[in-house]
C-alpha cells in the first residue's frame, strides 16, 4: 500500500515521499506521519530520535532506513551579524550551501535560500559563479533549509517570507518545483504563494514552466544591463535565452495574473551606470504591455570574491541617484535594502572563506561572530547516516 497527500504532497520520488511510503508499508497509523511533520516543522528537532511523539520502535526503524537525521542537512558554520544569520549547511555528500535570514527593523525576516551547490552560468558579478557547478540540490534539501531545526533552536524562528536568491540559478534546477510544492503545502512549509520569490537570470524554459505552475509566486528577473552585448559579457545566459525572450514571459503573466514582476539591476560602478544605461532600462520598462506592472530594484554591487576584480561597488549617494532618475522617468524603482555587509551575507562568500581556510571563529561585543560546527560534527552525523542506509540524493 503506497500514500500521497493532498494533490500528490509530498511528491513520491522525495525523501519524504519515501518516509511517507515507508511508514504505510510498515503499517504505521496515517496519524504518525502527521507527527513527524509537525516535529520537523514546530520543533527543533534535529533527528528522528528526538520526536518523542513517536514510539521508540518506530524512531529506531527510520533511523534504521533513513539514518538519525531528520532533514538532509548539517549546519557546519553559523555567522551572525547585525540583522542578519548565516548558516553553512552541508549535504550528506560534503556538498555545501548557504543559507541566509536577514531581520528587518520593521519586525518582519526574509529567508534566503540556495537552489543549487555552486553554480554553472559563470555570471561574472557572482561569487558563486566562480565555484562552478558541483551538483543540484534536491527538493527535500531545498525545503529543509527552511524547516530545519536549527532555526528554532537559535531562536530565529519562521520566517515570514522565502527568497530563491541564494547559491544557484533557481530555474536551471528541475527539482525547485517539487520544493515549491512542499513550500506551499499546508502540511509542509504552508507559505502562502505570494510570500515567495524566486530569482532567475533568465532561465526562459523553466521562467515559463514557473508561471504556469505556481502563477502566484514573485518572479524576480535579473537585467543588469538593457545593452543585450554587455548583458552577455555579465550574464552569459543572455546568449542562450535574451532578455527580450524572458520579458515576454513577464509580459504575459502580467496580463494574465495581474500581479507585479520585479526587475533587478546590479548597479556596477562605471559600467551599467550611465545616462545611456538610465535611458535605455526606461525604454526596457515603458515598452512593456502592462509597464506599471514592473518594478525595478536597484542592488548596489557587493565586492564578492571570485567575481571580476574590475568591478566596484558604486557609491551609496551614486546609487540613490539612479533610482530618483528611474523615478523622475516615471519608473516604480526603489533601492533595495541590504542588511549583512558586516558578514559578508551575498551568497557564496561564506563557502568561499570556508573553502579557503578563511576566520570562522572568534567574534568580541559588537562585532559579528562566526562559530564552526565541526567537521567531527559533520563526519559523525555521516557515518551514522551510512549505518543507517543513507539519505537518498545526498
């Protein structure tokens, strides 16, 4: 006897698909996997162990079958800063991701997930992009790093909105759909679809497969320059899929959902900041179908290692003035807000310091701290997990 939940939740080729079809071979009440949710989801449970909930005989099968770790996920180092944590999680394979959550003084957080373990685009503006491509994560290793126990227990807590724009192009990863599945899920990440964004450089295939399928969640495509040559030169994917090909998609969407689609654009300084470039991204935005329907965020660029050494972050006052100029052309532009500089919070700088043997100690009042997990940590949770047969996908 197999189950699935409401509209296939979770997906039966997940890992907790596998959970699921696992406890109604061993004839577990339907109830139990109900509980084994809801400890993943309000504890801060870290193993099957933990849950209580359950009857020690069943912990000891899923610890047998799929190891003691709940979520397919290690934090190895946890980086705080003002406003805003940083976790560096590793994958039962040794693959690892960052994950971010940033406070907002208005009393709200955003979490910022990763898609991908690197990234294989070559972005040039991208930390990231400078690791390569080392694998894509699983859906059930994209959701756990934000139902992960870790959070309730260093106090963060839930999140009130999820960011696709961590390590990785989001739409270049096919298993993103069935997290975004589990994401929405009531009985999973239950956010509503609104309060998720997810950032593409302009991955056209799965752009559209997205707003078909989820039509309620926040497209965000990145610009970064209107010039389709010097946008090629920063984003190499324009070459295969042109922003002219994913502002269509946009374009539809707009008239079909009624909903904003949002526009980055990374201001470089002396390179995607000239009146040329304020006059061309007005045009960009005028000629669409519904134009008061995009909005443009203006990110000033973060010096990020393994990005194009020529590249500079433009000043704070050079940076406001692009934005009033967007607005006096009558553009919805803001600037957005960045919290974690202290720390370094754009993606793929973490794993970068970590790979280099970078501080990730230390920390004194006032200053942000960093603290390493341990690899004997990690390599002890690994060696139970292949005890207990793995995790699947790890």
């Amino acid at each position: 006897m197999t189950r699935t939940g409401r509209h296939g939740i979770p997906p039966p080729d997940t890992r907790w698909g596998q959970i699921r079809r696992h406890l109604a071979e061993v004839k577990a009440p339907e109830f139990r996997f109900t509980q084994l949710l809801m400890a993943a989801r309000d504890s801060g449970a870290e193993t099957f162990d933990e849950i209580r909930s359950l009857p020690a005989p069943l912990r000891y099968e899923l610890t047998e079958r799929f190891g003691p770790l709940l979520q397919p996920l290690v934090p190895v180092v946890v980086e705080r800063g003002d406003q805003v944590e940083k976790v560096l999680f590793e994958t039962a394979s040794g693959a690892r991701i960052e994950t971010v959550v940033a406070h907002y003084r208005g009393g709200w957080s955003s979490m910022c997930i990763s898609s991908q373990a690197g990234c294989g685009l070559g972005c040039t503006f991208c930390a990231t992009g400078a690791v390569g491509l080392v694998r894509q994560l699983t859906a059930d290793e994209i959701l756990a790093q934000v139902m992960h126990g870790h959070w309730r227990r260093s106090g963060v807590g839930r999140p009130e909105s999820i960011a696709l724009m961590g390590m990785g192009e989001a739409l270049a990863n096919p298993n993103l759909f069935d997290a975004l599945k589990m994401l929405v899920a009531p009985e999973f990440g239950a956010f509503s679809p609104r309060r998720i964004t997810v950032s593409t450089v302009g991955f056209a295939p799965n752009l559209a497969r997205l707003l078909r399928e989820q039509p309620q969640i926040t497209p965000t495509l990145s610009v970064h320059s209107p010039f389709p040559e010097q946008r090629a030169a920063i984003i190499p994917l324009e070459r295969r899929f042109p922003l002219a090909q994913n502002l269509e998609l946009l374009d539809r969407h707009t008239i079909d959902v009624r909903r904003k689609a949002y526009l980055a654009y990374l201001l470089i300084d002396g390179v995607n900041d000239t009146d040329d470039h304020l006059e061309a991204l007005t045009r960009l935005v005028r000629t669409r179908i519904r134009p008061e329907l995009f909005h443009v965020n203006v990110i000033r660029y973060n010096e990020a290692a393994g990005a194009d050494p020529a590249f500079r972050a433009p000043t704070a006052a050079a940076t406001e003035r692009f934005v009033d100029e967007l607005r006096r052309r009558r553009i919805h532009a803001t600037r957005r807000r960045q919290v974690g500089a202290d720390i370094d919070a754009a993606c793929g700088q973490l794993h970068a310091r970590y790979l280099s043997g970078g501080a990730i100690s230390g920390g004194t009042s006032g200053t942000p701290t960093r603290t390493a997990l341990g690899a004997p940590t990690v390599a002890a949770a690994r060696a139970r997990t292949a005890e207990g047969g793995g995790l699947p996908g790890g």
